[in-house]
C-alpha cells in the first residue's frame, strides 16, 4: 500500500486515482450486461429470453449479499489501516472472505433445496420454466463465486489497487462475453449456456483477485487462524452492509411497483418508463462511482485522524459530484429527445418518454448529495447515518412518495415520486451532516 499516496499526495490526483477505474469498471460491467442480453435475444426465443429475465432478481440477491462484507468490510478496513492496525487489517479481510464464501455455499444450498417454489415465485410458468430452471440452477452452483468476488474487488480499492480492481471485472467480462455467443448457439445449450458463462466468468476474476491478494498484499489474510473478529468490529461490518446490500434491493423494489401503478395507464407508459429508467441508470453510475471512489480515502483519512487533509478531500469531493450532478443533470434534460429516439420510434411513445426523462434529469444534482453524505457516513462507520440514507431514497421514502403521489396526482404524480424522493431524501441527508457528520469530523482536530 502506498501510504504516501494517501497522506501527501494531491487530493484531486489521489482521487481520480481511485474513482476513474471504479466508474470504467462499471462500465465495462454496464457493457457485459447488454451484450448479455444480446446474445440471448439473438436466439428469437421468447421463451428462452423470458426464462433468464425472470433470473435477474436471483443475481440481485447474491450482488446484495456480497456487498454486505465487500462494502461493510471494506470501510472498516480503510480506517484500520489509517490507525495502522495491520494485525486487525489481517483478522477483518480473513473473516470476510470466509464469510463471503460460506453465505455463497448456503445460498447455493437453499436455491437447489427450494428451486421449484423459488422458481415458481419468480414468475416461470410452463413455457419458461424448463430455461429459467437450466439458468437458476448453474447460477446457484456458482453462487459462492458470486459472492466471494465482491471482497477482493472492494478489499483491493482500500488499499489504492483500484486498476488491479478494475481489471479483474474486465477480465471476466471478456470471457463471459466470448463464451456466451459459444454457449448458448453454438454448442446449443441455450440457458444453461448463458449461466455457464457467467459462472466461468467469475472463477476467472476470483483466480485473479486471489493471485493479487496473495501475492501483492501483505496486509490482507485467508489465514483461518486469523477469522476471529471483535463483536464491535462484528456490528461495523454489519452495520455497513447490510443497509448497502439493503440498497441493492429496493432498487428492483422500486421499478417492480412503479410498473405496478403505471399498469392502469397502459404498456405503453411502462414500457416508457422501462427506457427511461435505463437511461438514468447510466447516468447514476458515474455519480455512483465516483461516490464510492472516494470512500477508502475518506476511511484511511478518518482512521488515520488527518482532519485537515479529511476536510479538503470531502470539500473536493462534494464540489465535483454537485457539479458531476447538475452537468449530468444539464445534459440529459438538453438530450432528452435524441438519447430516447436510440430506443424507441413511435412519436407519441417518445414524447412520452422525453417528460419522464426529464423530470428525473433535474434531480441528478440531489442524488450527488444524497451519495456524498450517505458515503461519508459509510466510510466514518456512523451506522445509524448510513442506515438512515441507505433504506431512503428507493425505499422507504420512495414509496411514501410514490403512494401518496400517485393518489393525489395521479399518472403526474408517479412519474414525479422519484424527483419528489431525491428532494426529500436531499434534505434529510443535509441536516444529518450538520446535525451530526460534521461534528464527527471536527472532533478529530
């Protein structure tokens, strides 16, 4: 690790270092996901494209759990190497990836055990069931790699090898990418196929992350003997995790029930909506990455008690997302009409589209905040904060919005409850920073 990047370096520098190949990486993630879904279109199968589909939500969950001990683990980690308490450094990244490993194999465990309910829930019915069975089940033997992987990718940002990070999600995704068109029509094996490759996707990646982690960082251990952990250190792993993976979820939560009330006023707005949604997606992922980019900075800065560096690094940061955000925000409202003509034809469908495209656009600069405050909160291990920030947005005080919203406003109302979240979820996060984030900081002068 170098400590001289963390304590001397530019700030602008040191986090551009870290964020650039966080966002590139999720591009390159962005990019497999489409051409994913490329590869299985081209079979003209609706029943095949169904099946998978209806397997995304499984995905989601294993994302979720992974990030419970990548991103809780990860933050406590960047504080213990700011304090230089390499020994409990060894202790924590040992225990989350043996944890990691072992909620895999039981997830792994439950998905085969109830595959036929877990299915049938889903949504596969008599024509989709036997390829959304064939995805579901190599996607559950591969469920340890799954959530394995998040650890190392998040453990090796902590300590500046953000490219090596990097690299390794790309490195999964070209394999993924060259095995699927292989797979699914050239040996014939449809869904199964497109799971299989996913899968060896991610026993490259983690061969790769385990071969930097063993052989470029010291300071990290998969030593059983070095598992045990402190209750405290325990309750920070979880007390970030969760309400990060918690994130993930409301995510689909959210879409799943603005569907449900766009339903009374035709497919047409859900399928609007649909597109929409994926074009704000891609805007959110350069705010989302470079959020998360600054957070092992933050983590170290804080452990290692540096207030002044702390607070010209979280001023930096929040000045370039407000500004990442209005220009986002800017673009996107201006581009409205050409970005949704890449998807859709139809006049009155693109018209459509353009007014809910752009009553989100303007709230990009309101996300920023919430992002900024809710990773702060993260990478300083204020549980309460985190929780409080994680489970709002798209969860809890999305779906007041969204009810009341839709009652009172009707179709306005709904395509309006996530401008309407991000205001309010914009200010609770500004008054827990001056109400409590902003004391924290202080105290360490």
């Amino acid at each position: 690790m170098n400590q001289d990047l963390f304590e001397h370096g530019s700030i602008s520098k040191v986090y551009f270092s870290f964020s650039i190949p966080l966002v590139l990486g999720f591009i390159v993630t962005m990019l497999y996901n489409m051409a994913d879904t490329y590869f299985i279109a081209q079979t003209q199968d609706v029943d095949l494209i169904a099946g998978v589909s209806l397997c995304a939500p499984v995905f989601t969950l294993l994302m979720a759990f992974g990030n419970i001990f990548a991103q809780g683990g990860c933050t406590l980690v960047s504080r213990l190497l700011g304090e230089q308490n390499e020994g409990e450094v060894r202790r924590v990244s040992s225990f989350c990836g043996y944890i990691a490993l072992l909620t895999g194999v039981a997830a792994c465990v439950v998905m085969l055990l109830f595959r036929r309910p877990l299915l049938l829930l889903l949504g596969a019915n008599g024509s989709s069931f036997a390829h959304a069975s064939d995805y579901y089940t190599w996607l559950a033997l591969g469920a340890p790699l799954v959530v394995f992987n998040f650890v190392p990718a998040n453990f090796l940002r902590s300590v500046g090898m953000s490219k090596e990070s990097m690299f390794g999600s790309v490195i999964g995704t070209v394999v993924n990418i060259v095995l699927d068109p292989i797979l699914i029509s050239v040996l014939g094996w449809g869904a199964s196929g497109a799971a299989i490759a996913t899968v060896l996707g991610y026993v490259v990646t983690d061969v790769y992350y385990l071969f930097i982690w063993l052989r470029h960082c010291p300071m990290f251990s998969l030593l059983p003997s070095e598992v045990g952990i402190s209750g405290q250190q325990a309750g920070q792993i979880f007390g970030i995790g969760i309400p990060a993976a918690i994130t993930n979820l409301t995510q689909s939560f959210s879409m799943v029930l603005t569907n449900q009330q766009l339903l009374p006023y035709g497919n047409d707005k859900i399928a609007a909506m649909g597109v929409v949604l994926k074009v704000m997606g891609v805007a959110l992922l350069f705010i989302v990455g470079f959020s998360f980019g600054g957070q092992p900075i933050i983590g170290y800065l804080y452990g290692a008690r540096k207030q002044e560096r702390l607070s010209d690094l979280t001023r930096f940061i929040f000045r370039f997302l407000c500004a990442l955000g209005i220009g986002l925000g800017v673009a996107v409202f201006a581009a409205a009409p050409a970005l949704i003509r890449l998807f859709l034809k139809d006049a009155a469908l693109v018209e459509t589209s353009v007014l809910m495209l752009r009553v989100q656009a303007v709230s990009q600069v309101l996300v920023a905040v919430v992002m900024f405050v809710t990773i702060l909160a993260q990478s300083t291990g204020q549980v309460f904060y985190s929780l409080v920030l994680s489970v709002s947005r798209q969860g809890v005080v999305f779906l007041a919005v969204l009810f009341i919203a839709s009652r009172t406003a009707g179709y306005y109302g709904i395509i309006a409850a996530q401008t309407i979240a991000d205001l309010i979820t914009a200010l609770m996060a500004v008054v827990l920073y001056w109400t409590g984030l902003r004391r924290i900081l202080r105290s360490l002068a």
